[in-house]
C-alpha cells in the first residue's frame, strides 16, 4: 500500500489540487455569506491580488502535505508535491510579473 501511495505523480496531482481546494475552502468558510464565487474571482481580478490569493494558497496548502510525506517517508510523493509547488511559483512570476 505504501508504495502505491509513494509515487511522484500521486504527490504532483495532490500537490495541484490542494492549493484550488484551499482557495476555495477559504472562499465557502469566510465570503460564501457576502457573495457568490463569481463575484469573489472578479474582485481577485479587480483588485488585482489573484496572485497573492494563488501563493498563499499554494505555499500554505502545499507545505501540509509536503512536510506530512516527508514525516511519513513517502518522499516520491513529497517530490510531487515540491515539482507542483516550483510550478505554480513559475505561473505566478509570469503572472505577476509577465515575463
């Protein structure tokens, strides 16, 4: 079972789903009541601080898993989950910056 678990691509497909997933936890547990999840990717948009939102999502959901395959020596799975983390920050640079 350990070794099903201990895969790169299981730790690179956790490791892009976390950070939406947690975009949108904080989205159903602090602004579901004030507004649609329209409404809040437009104001992202709007105020132009989608990709703060995106990297903290991505740096405080990612480090969870990270650090628990770490603990658990699941580090195939713990790399996946760093290569998503390296990708993601390469998305936001060319995002924030336009490289």
């Amino acid at each position: 079972m350990k070794s099903r678990i201990n895969s790169t691509t299981l730790g690179l497909i956790i490791g892009i789903l976390v950070p939406i997933l947690s975009i949108f936890l904080v989205f159903a547990v602090r602004f579901k009541a004030e507004m649609s999840l329209e409404t809040f990717i437009d104001s992202l948009l709007v105020h132009k601080i989608y990709t703060k939102v995106m990297a903290l999502g991505v740096y405080f959901g990612n480090i969870v898993f990270f650090f628990l395959f770490i603990k658990t020596d699941l580090l195939k799975a713990a790399r996946g989950v760093l290569l998503a983390t390296i990708l993601y920050s390469l998305a936001i640079m060319v995002f924030r910056f336009g490289m």
